[in-house]
C-alpha cells in the first residue's frame, strides 16, 4: 500500500471510529441508569483514544519521507488502541 493509499484508509478509519462513537452514543440512550454511567466511562476512553487517532492522522499526513514509516507505525498502533477499547464497550454491553 502506498502513502496515499494508506492516507485514504486512515481517513476512513477516522470516519468510522466517529460513526462506532455515535452509535455507542445512541445505544447509551436507551441503556438502564446504571449502565448509562459504564457507558460514560466507557464512551470518555474512546473519545480520548479517537482524540489520540485524530492527532496520529494529523501527523500522518505532514510526515516527512524519513519518519514515514514511524508515524505509519503510531497511527497503526492508535488504530488498534482504539479498536481494543471499542471490543471492550461491546463486550460489557452486549
């Protein structure tokens, strides 16, 4: 995959990680009082996580060639941070 490539598939992944957050949003809605405030907890980690994604994707896209890779790497790991937390959401409210 090349640079542009991988920039247009982190920019999906941005999409994406804000439709799961809103989705969760709405889920919470209809969620009993006192699973409302495990899905706040819950829900406050994916935002900072998604902030994190975000900041990854900024450096992402003004990477020079020589910290490509490195920033590839931080925005990879991010991504599967995110994606970690996201499992764990399901799985208490599923």
């Amino acid at each position: 995959m090349n640079k542009e490539e991988f920039k247009a598939k982190a920019n999906q992944t941005i999409d994406e990680v804000s439709a799961k957050i809103n989705e969760l949003k709405a889920k919470r809605e209809s969620a009993s009082d006192d699973a409302k405030s495990k899905y706040d907890k819950a829900l406050k980690d994916l935002e900072s996580k998604k902030s994190d994604l975000e900041n990854r994707y900024a450096d992402l896209k003004n990477a020079s060639e020589d910290k490509w890779e490195e920033t590839k790497d931080a925005f990879s790991s991010a991504s599967d941070s995110f994606k970690d937390g996201l499992s764990k959401i399901t799985s208490l409210f599923s």
